[in-house]
C-alpha cells in the first residue's frame, strides 16, 4: 500500500497553526493601532473636522479674487476663478467699492473693506438661497 505524503501545513498540525495564527490576528485587531493616553490607556482619535459653512467659503474665494482683480493681476472671466455667477456678481460690486477706498483711504482701508463686503455679501448671497435659487446663480 503506498504513503501518502502530506503537504507541509495540512492536516491537523496545519489546521492548529491556522487557528493559532487567525486568533493572534482577531486578538489584535485591524487597521492602525489605538492611540494610549498618559496612563496607557486607549483613546478614540478626535472628530474630523466639519466642512466650513459655505457663506465662509464663499467669503474666503471672493476676498481672495477681489484683491487679484483690484491689483491687476487676473482677468475678470468668473469661470477661469471658480466662482458662480453670483459670487461674480458679489465680487464685481466689492471691487468697485475697493477701488473707490483705495482712492480716498489707500491699500489697507480698501483690504479692509474687501473682507468686510465680502463677507456680508456671501451671508446675504446664502440667506437667501445661495447658487441653487435660479440659473447661473
């Protein structure tokens, strides 16, 4: 009658070490390591941080366009920046302003007021709906 020769890892020695080596596994655990506290316990890492609400990204985009166009830096195409048609609309109305302030006041007076207007333009802008109240806007 003829031998049958195992592979190495079958059988019930090879069945043991797969269980022994799936418990170390699920005693561990997946992914990355817990983080351990002063007294080496584990901490949940913090909260991601939630998404800016979107009149600040507004304020931040249109404040950031308005000093390009102001300084002469940017050609004035909404598309090219990013920006809807009633954000254009918000920044077309600040940087007339500016460029009236830094006429009579200056650079700093008229940097100041870009963050001003822009900001009470975008709180407007999305309290009153913001770009999906009608085409383009």
């Amino acid at each position: 009658m003829a031998t049958r020769r195992l592979r190495p890892g079958t059988g019930r020695l090879g069945a043991a070490l797969l269980a022994g080596a799936l418990a170390g596994v699920l005693a561990t655990g997946c992914g990355a390591p817990a983080a351990t506290g002063a007294d080496d316990t584990h901490t949940t890492p913090p909260p991601a941080a939630s998404p800016a609400p979107p009149e600040d990204l507004c304020t931040r985009v249109v404040a950031h366009w308005s000093r390009e166009v102001l300084d002469g830096t940017t050609y004035g195409d909404y598309q090219s920046m990013g920006l809807s048609n009633g954000q254009y609309e918000i920044l077309r109305n600040v940087v007339d302003e500016a460029r009236a302030e830094k006429g009579r006041a200056g650079a700093a007076a008229a940097d100041a007021l870009i963050d001003r207007r822009a900001r009470e333009g975008c709180v407007a802008w999305y309290r009153s709906g913001g770009p999906g109240e009608g085409p383009w806007q």
